[in-house]
C-alpha cells in the first residue's frame, strides 16, 4: 500500500512539475493599486486553491449539520 502511494505521489509530482515548465509565461496582473507579474502556472495554482478554500467553506455548514444528525441518530440507536 505504501508503495502505491508513493507511485500515485510521484506521478503527481512529476504531472505538477511538468504542468509548471508548460506553463511558464509570465502574466500581469492588474490591481487597483497596481501591477505584478506572475507565471501562469503559479496564478493557476493560486486560484485552484482559493477555489478549494471557498468550495469547503461553502460545504462547511452542511457537513457541520450531518455530524449533529449522525450523533443525534447515534444516541437514540443505543
């Protein structure tokens, strides 16, 4: 099983790595308070985790209220 997970990380690293050289032009973002210039590929991982940071807070309330029902369901059960 460890091994799996270390071909499975491996891959993916490797996948990332040569995703960042495909993706090295340099772009430029526009704030209102000025400018910076960034690789693609790092802007693109920015936004995938601020995607992931927002798509979990989205769930967090709904999670939250099936955790409570689950115990609830739980102690009437015993």
């Amino acid at each position: 099983m460890r091994l799996l997970s270390l071909i499975g990380l491996t891959f993916a690293t490797l996948l990332g790595v040569s995703f960042a050289l495909l993706n090295s032009a340099s772009v430029a973002i526009h704030y209102y308070i000025g400018t910076r210039t960034i690789p693609l590929s790092l802007l693109i991982l920015i936004v995938l985790v601020f995607g992931i940071v927002i798509g979990l807070l989205a769930s967090f309330p709904s999670i939250l209220r099936l955790k409570i029902e689950n115990r609830r369901l739980l102690r009437v059960r015993d």
